[in-house]
C-alpha cells in the first residue's frame, strides 16, 4: 500500500477561516458562510489598505457574486 505524505515543500491550497464561534449560534449554514466570505473580503482590504480616515475597512463585493459563490445562483436571496 502507497502512502502520500504532505512534505515541506507541499503548496498550501487557498482556504477560508471559519471561527468556531459560529458554531455555537443558532445560524442557518448560509450565514456561516456569507460571514467567512465577508471576513475573506475584508482581510485582502485590510492587506490592500482599503480603509477609510476612520480607519474602517472598506470592500466591494456585488450580491450576485455572494449568491454564485454561497451556491444560490441568480438568486439573491441569501437566506
């Protein structure tokens, strides 16, 4: 039997946090992930300086693209 182990030059694949506090709330799946796209969008403007005299991070990101990416396809409707 043939075994593949990870190796220290093995590439990391792109991923998503999930903090585990979204474990414990009564939240429907979408939420948990509508919340991990969020956050991914607001830590590459935070890495790009996207933020305003506030300080306040700032990002675009069109709810049609939300819906394609959680998986609703046109609709809108994130719930």
């Amino acid at each position: 039997m043939k075994f593949d182990y990870m190796t220290e030059i093995e590439h990391t694949v792109p991923y998503y946090q999930f903090p585990k506090f979204l474990l414990e709330l009564p939240l429907p799946q979408n939420a948990r992930i509508l919340y991990m796209l969020l956050y991914d969008r607001s830590r590459i403007s935070l890495k790009n300086r996207w933020a305003d005299t506030d300080g306040r991070i700032c990002f675009i990101f069109p709810i049609t693209k939300i819906s394609s990416k959680i998986g609703n396809g046109s609709n809108p409707g994130i719930g």
